[in-house]
C-alpha cells in the first residue's frame, strides 16, 4: 500500500502531524492546504496548495494520481472542502478518514 499515497487536507496541527507520522513509516504522503496557508516543509512528504477546482475535480485527482485514502483534517470551519471530499471519495470509490477536534 505505501506505493499508493494518501492524501491529507489539511490546516490544523493535527494533520501536519499526522503527515510526518506517516511519512516516517515509509508510506507516500500527499499534504494539501488551502491556497490561504503557507505550507511547512515535511521531511519526505510532497506538499500542495491550492483548491481542487470542487468535488468533481478532486474525485479526478484522486483517480489520476492514485491515492490510496484520503484524511480529512482540515478545520472544522472548512465545511466546503470536507462536504467535497465525502463526495468525491464516494464516486472514486476511496476511503475518507474526518477527524474532527473537540471544541
């Protein structure tokens, strides 16, 4: 499974976190932000920023580049970005992970 990546939306601590974690068992990382946050370099782990352009086109990259699952971390303000990636994992048929902080 580490040649297929997963991808984490990010913009919480939790989620850059999670990406170092991963990266360090060997598994191929994909960390997307939002065009508004300045990504942190990741040792190992490819960095994206920037909108997907929706639901339809997120379903498209994840088909295009092969992503394994996708790990919803963003905050829990980002309602659109999470209400995208639900649709999107369903029509490319991957899994999706939402973890959510406690207020």
């Amino acid at each position: 499974m580490a040649d297929a990546p997963l991808l984490i939306l990010g913009g919480t601590t939790l989620a850059g976190d999670l990406a170092r974690q991963a990266a360090a068992t060997g598994q191929r990382v994909i960390y997307s932000l939002a065009g508004r946050t300045k990504a942190k370099a990741i040792p190992d782990v490819s960095n994206r920023t920037g909108g997907f352009g929706g639901a339809q086109l997120l379903a498209k990259y994840l088909h295009d580049n092969d992503v394994a699952a996708v790990i919803d971390a963003t905050h829990a303000y980002a309602a659109q970005i999470s209400s995208n990636a639900e649709f999107a994992c369903r029509a490319a048929g991957k899994a999706r992970l939402r973890l959510v902080a406690p207020p």
